[in-house]
C-alpha cells in the first residue's frame, strides 16, 4: 500500500471541513468539490474502513460530550447575568454612558467553542447523517428552551413610554418635569429620575432595547409583564402608546417565551364601560397572538391589572366585570381575570361587589398604603382566601422619586444594599401567595426599577450624583430577583 501525502492546502482544508460538521448552529452543509490530488495518489483516506468507522465513532463521542457540556452551562446561564453588558461606570463629571444602539447590545457568547478535532479525527465526509444530526441538534435545542421557560406566576410591571430623539425625535418621560414645580429635566445628563439607565435615556420603541429587556426578565426568571396601558390617543400629556408599541412588545416577548398582561392606567374619562371598550378593542387585535399572556388555570382567560380601580365606583366596575352585569365580559370571549388596586382596607368590599377576580398592592413603598404594608398582607391572604379571591402581593427594591417629588421624603425607602428587596420578598413568600408581582422592572421615575443602572454624576454646576446599585453592579438586582424568583417556587413547589 502507497503511502498518501497530502499537501498542506488539503490537510488545512480537511481539518475544516471536520470542524464544520460538529458545530451545531449550521443548518445546512454542502460538500465541497474533492481537492485536487497529485499525480499517482489516490484519493481515498488513509485507512481501512474498520479503521474510518472507528474514527466516525470517536468524533460521534466527542460530539456527544460537547451536546451535554451545552446543555450544563445553559442550565448555569442565569447566574451569568453580569456578563451580558460589561459595566458601564463613567468617572465623576463624564459624559453620560452613550445610548446602545441595536448593533452595541450583542450578548457574548456564553457556550463552549466545538472541541477541535486533531489531523487523525477527519472522517469522510456523510452529508445525509450531518443533515440527520443538525435536525436532532434543533429537536434538542427546541426541547431545551422550553424547559428553561420562567413560570407565569412571576409577573413585572414594564413600562413602554421612553422616548429619545433617534427614535421618538425628542425625550420623553426622561424629561419628567418636577411635580407642582416649574422646572424640567434636559436629558441625556439631566434625567427624571435618582438613579441613571445603564443604557442611557433610551427609547421604549428602540428593538434593541426591547429586545435587552426581555432577555433580562427571563434570566431573571420572570415570565409575564405587565405592560402599562392607555387607549390609543388617551395616554398622559407624553402619550406615545399607539399600536407600534404594543406590537413591538407583545412580538418581542414572544420570541424569549415571555407574555404580556395589560396595567390599565386611569386614562381620560375611564370607567367600566369604558374600560370595557378598550378592552375589546385590544382583545381583537391581539387575542390570538402567542406574546398575550393567558392562565392556563382559569380557563386559559387573560389577565389584567386595574391602576386606581378605586378611582371608579364598584358600580361601574360591576356592570363590566359582574356576572349579571348589563355589560358583562363574563362567559364572551371577551372574559378576564381582573386585578384590581387594593390601597384602603374598605377597598376589599369594593373590589367584591365590583366583580373583580383579585387584588394587588403595587406600591414599594412598605407603609403607603394599607395594601402595600408587610404586616398585613397575612390578613388580606386570610381574607382573599376565605373569599376565593386572588391576593397579589407587589414586592419592590425601595422607592427613590425625589428628582421629580422633592416634596415626598416621607414615602422614601433606601434599597440598604438590596436588604429592603430581601424583606419584601420575604413577606410576600410568607403569606404563600399564587401571584408575587415585582414593581417594578423600569419605572425609573420613582426608582422602583430592577432594571440595570449605573453610577453617574452630571457636569453640571453644582453636579448631582445619581443613585447606585451596590458594589457598582448593575446587574445586582436582576441576580437578586433571580434569587428570590427560585426560592419562591421551591417553597410553593
């Protein structure tokens, strides 16, 4: 037997050609015309058959092993967190962190290269059994993301009404003006807000940025939004809600296994009536869309929640959401578990006879209100309970709104190194509830947010220094949720 020398091209060429088999993300892989060969050389491989199939079995193992080492380190994402932005921490009088663009916000890699095959692992080339492998490859992957999906009893408020000049061409909300003040804030330095975006003043209609938002929540482990909402043409004196929002949100959610609820703000002239007609005209457009979060424990219903339902009388309510109701949603297709505001302890009454399905407190403010104080949320469990009724307690990681209510010192609550999210959780995992609510991932308003912030500090006379998450991590309080997300389900099994 002649013994074959292959030049360097083709040994190059051949080593990879044998890596492109084993990469799992390639779905299709064409077999390239056979190198030229020298005069006198065959063009077979080295070997005998038994010899090739021996080979063939140890790239086999060896793509196995690199499959498990995947499937381990997906499982281990979730306290990866911090790696998918590298910290952005501006030095004292910098210029604001800059506004990631779509192309800025590519997440690193975070699954092991294939393992590389030496000049000996270079099988013949089979396309029908790599095309075979690729499709078992994606059955598996497919299979795997919907294990990894977070459980629906993780809701977080999410708000959609940013604004920066790229997208909306001008800020909004981040120019919040001060309350029964004169002054506005000039973003991108100036925000209002006590703490600053690790991406900047950003736009709520930018799909990079929903696209880093959804990724974050379900790395937190949370799996619905609950997506602040006015009708169209009815939000507040900022409004930018319109369809391309509420498209943009619910198509994006979906493509992670995240769903969307609404949080019916209290637009212009709401009631029962009114609120019903916005609802139906929502559920038309986006009933069947696969991002609409919908309880596979009550009759597959969707869900919302009621901003300041107290605002209206159980009377109105009760037309919409009673069962005898002359309006009533109750057995249409139109039907839905709705939540209502509980804030006063007379609220609970009002919230029966108005027809609600349950209640929640949303506040972060331990003490605000009857429904957000800690200490009662034992009793309104006993109460919820003995009324079949649905108690959703909203934990925060402190309150900070004091940029635009300098007048509201007494309602602050310091996040004391993520010591006040802890405590909140703690309560609410106490009582055993169905439901914890998270306020909020973005209202950065009131400095409620879990979404990632950074220590910053104005060029302005005299500067102001932003608030930061400890250790100066802007992922801190996502790992934190993350944390607390897995204790709550362990306990409640």
């Amino acid at each position: 037997m002649r013994t074959i020398i292959l030049r360097p091209r083709t040994r190059r060429f051949l080593a990879a050609l044998a890596i492109v088999g084993v990469i799992v993300c390639v779905l299709f892989a064409t077999a390239p015309p056979p190198p030229e060969t020298s005069e006198g050389q065959s063009e077979e491989l080295i070997g005998s058959p038994e010899q090739i199939a021996e080979l063939r079995r140890e790239q086999h193992e060896q793509l196995q092993n690199f499959r498990q080492e995947q499937l381990r380190l997906q499982q281990q994402q979730h306290v990866q967190l911090q790696e998918h932005l590298p910290p952005v921490v501006p030095e004292r009088g910098a210029h604001p962190p800059p506004r990631l663009r779509q192309n800025d916000m590519q997440l690193p890699e975070l699954l092991p290269q294939p393992p590389a095959l030496g000049p000996r692992h270079q099988p013949a080339f089979d396309e029908q059994a790599q095309h075979d492998s690729q499709a078992r490859d994606l059955q598996q992957a497919q299979a795997q993301v919907a294990q990894e999906q977070p459980s629906p009893r993780i809701h977080a408020f999410y708000y959609a009404w940013y604004g920066a000049p790229e997208y909306d061409s001008v800020y909004l909300h981040w120019n919040h003006n001060v309350i029964n003040g004169n002054h506005k804030y000039t973003p991108p330095e100036q925000i209002g807000a006590n703490f600053y975006p690790q991406l900047g003043p950003y736009s709520s209609i930018n799909p990079a940025v929903v696209d880093l938002h959804m990724r974050q929540m379900k790395e937190a482990g949370i799996a619905v939004l609950s997506l602040s909402w006015y009708p169209p043409g009815l939000a507040d004196d900022q409004g930018i809600f319109n369809k391309a929002h509420n498209d943009l949100v619910l198509e994006t959610a979906a493509k992670y296994g995240l769903q969307v609820c609404l949080h019916i703000e209290p637009f212009k002239n709401r009631d029962g009536p009114s609120t019903r007609a916005a609802w139906i005209e929502f559920l038309d457009l986006y009933g069947g869309h696969p991002g609409l979060f919908r309880d596979a424990t009550r009759g597959n219903l969707p869900w919302i929640y009621v901003y300041d339902s107290y605002q209206t009388p159980s009377a109105s309510w009760k037309r919409v959401f009673g069962r005898t109701g002359d309006l009533t949603v109750r057995g249409t297709k139109y039907d839905v578990v709705a939540i209502g505001l509980l804030v006063n302890q007379n609220d609970k009454q009002d919230l029966l006879s108005g027809g609600f399905d349950g209640a929640y407190s949303y506040f972060a403010t331990d003490g605000f209100t009857y429904g957000s104080t800690t200490r009662q949320w034992a009793d309104i469990a006993r109460w919820a309970s003995s009324n079949r009724f649905i108690w959703v307690p909203s934990v925060g990681p402190g309150y900070s709104d004091l940029r635009i209510r300098p007048w509201n010192p007494a309602n602050q609550r310091g996040r004391g190194d993520g010591k006040y999210y802890e405590d909140m959780w703690k309560a609410a995992l106490s009582v055993k509830p169905e439901v914890v609510s998270i306020t909020s991932f973005n209202e950065w308003h009131e400095g409620t947010q879990i979404e990632p912030a950074v220590k910053f500090s104005t060029t302005t006379d005299p500067p102001f220094s932003y608030e930061y998450y400890p250790n100066d991590d802007p992922m801190f309080y996502l790992r934190q949720t993350k944390y607390w997300v897995d204790e709550f389900l362990k306990q409640s099994g």
